[in-house]
C-alpha cells in the first residue's frame, strides 16, 4: 500500500467511496452531508489543505483523508497557536476496512505534520466511530473534552489531540 497526494483524477472515487464509508456505519448520512463527503474537488482546493489517498500495488483506491496544516475551513477549531493541525473525513472502502488502511492514512498525516512543524494534532469524531476511536488512542491521541462541540444540531463531535514533536 502507498500513499499519495490525491488528483483530480481521483476526485470523483474518493466521493464514492467517502460516502459508502460513512453509510457503513449504520448512521444517517443526509443528501446535505452526502454532497459535502463527495466535494474532494473543494477540500484539495481549500487554503492549508491536502488530499490524501492510500492505493494498492495495482492503483486500487483504499481510503482517503483531508489534512489540515494550519487553520482553514477545515480545520473547526481556532488554531491557538500557528502548530495545530488535523485531519477530517479519514474513510476506508468497506471492502477493506480492518487492513491497516485507516492507521496507515492517519501515519502519513502524522508524518505531514510533523515535518510541517505542527505542534498537535487535533481532530474531531463523533461517537459511533469506535473503530477510529481505538486507532486514534492506540497511535497515543487522547481525549479533550473541552473541545467537543456541535456543528449542526444533533450531531456532537468528541474532540482528539496529539501533542506533536516537529524534531
């Protein structure tokens, strides 16, 4: 498995596979949110951000996710200091959910920003990702309550941080 910087090219199958990542977990995904999922054309193009896919040896895509280097309209917290960063919409075709794809995708964005200089890494879920939960607590992010919030009603989001060490 590799993983690169997402082109135009791609766009259009990390939408697809985005949205099937999150109706996979048996949660409602609305035309609204399902319109947002598939605008990757728009997250690669907003300030401080950039797309990333993991592929296969033969150039299959596997998983996508939108790294956030800074603020930005991506990035749902105030950044307290030019060092936080994070990562929004890490989704894994449900073909091959439980291969290592989503822990390999948060690396590479961990990497990214390390070497961007961030100092943390701050992310939001929301509580019936469990699975990304365990990845991100395994890979050493905790939770901080104080930074939860709801962006639309009825939807709550957990906030994570990684205290980064850009050496």
């Amino acid at each position: 498995m590799r993983v690169r910087e997402a082109t135009a090219d791609d766009f259009e199958a990390i939408g697809r596979l985005t949205i099937a990542a999150y109706r996979g977990l048996d949660t409602w995904v609305g035309d609204d949110y399902a319109a947002h999922l598939a605008d990757v054309e728009g997250r690669a193009k907003a300030e401080n951000t950039i797309v990333l896919v993991a592929e296969d040896d033969d150039g299959r895509l596997l998983g996508s996710v939108t790294l956030t280097i800074g603020g930005g309209p991506f990035f749902e917290w105030d950044p307290e200091t030019d060092g936080d960063c994070g990562f929004r919409m890490l989704a894994v075709d449900p073909e091959v959910q439980g291969k290592g794809v989503g822990p390999r995708l948060v690396a590479e964005c961990l990497a990214r920003a390390r070497a961007a200089g961030c100092r943390r890494m701050i992310i939001g879920s929301t509580e019936w990702m469990t699975t990304a939960h365990r990845i991100y607590e395994r890979l050493g992010f905790r939770r901080v309550p104080e930074l939860d919030w709801t962006p639309v009603p009825h939807v709550q989001l957990i906030a994570y941080r990684l205290d980064l060490d850009p050496a």
